[in-house]
C-alpha cells in the first residue's frame, strides 16, 4: 500500500492500481454527500483532476495519482457516498491500470504516510 500527499490509498495488484482516500482525508472532509467519479475507459495523466467530492464541511477534488486509464469504478460509493465515511480504507474509488506501476515508488508508504500527517 501507498500514499499521496493529497492523502489518496493506492494498491497495487498486478498493473492495476484501486485508488481511495485515507481515513485522516474522510475525517478532514466530515460527512461525504456526493461523489462523482470518472468513466471507465477515460484516460488519465496524473495530476488530473477525476473525482469531485462534495462533504457538509467542503468540497473536494481527487486527482489522479498515476498515468493510466480508468477500468472500473465503485458506483456503489456513488449511491451511498457515507460509505467512505464509514470505511475509507475498503471504499475505494476507482481502479487505474498503469503505464508503469514504477511509478508507485514516488509515493508513500504507511509509516511515511502516517509521518506526513503528524
């Protein structure tokens, strides 16, 4: 697992990465009302701006963490956007396939992560 500064999970399996925000993220923005999420098959450079987040507290962009293309997305998160309050760390987002999963070394691991935040 990793970690962006803009405080996004990433799990790497195979060349696909699920992307989510952190626990400390979900309590930053309190009670998530809506969400919307790429479409699948978009092709994203990272730095893009593809997720909106709209809380009580604020609103929010998640912007793509890697280079790759959009090959699902969690609708369920869209139905139901507390779900991310409930659990950040399982309601993921969206998942990337990667032109280079290397690039994950440019992120974070847990103990950095949990440094950055401190």
């Amino acid at each position: 697992m990793k970690y962006t500064q803009e405080h996004e999970w990433l799990d790497l399996d195979g060349d696909i990465v699920t992307v989510g925000i952190t626990e400390h993220a979900s309590t930053q923005l309190g009670d998530i009302v809506f969400i919307e999420l790429p479409e699948v098959g978009d092709i994203v450079k990272k730095g893009d701006e593809i997720v909106v987040i709209e809380s009580v507290k604020a609103a929010s962009d998640i912007t793509a963490p890697l280079d790759g293309e959009i090959v699902e997305v969690n609708q369920s998160i869209v139905e139901t956007p507390g779900k991310v309050n409930e659990d950040p760390e399982s309601a993921w987002f969206f998942k990337i396939k990667v032109e280079d999963p290397t690039e994950l070394d440019e992120h974070m691991d847990e103990d950095a992560y949990q440094e950055f935040i401190e």
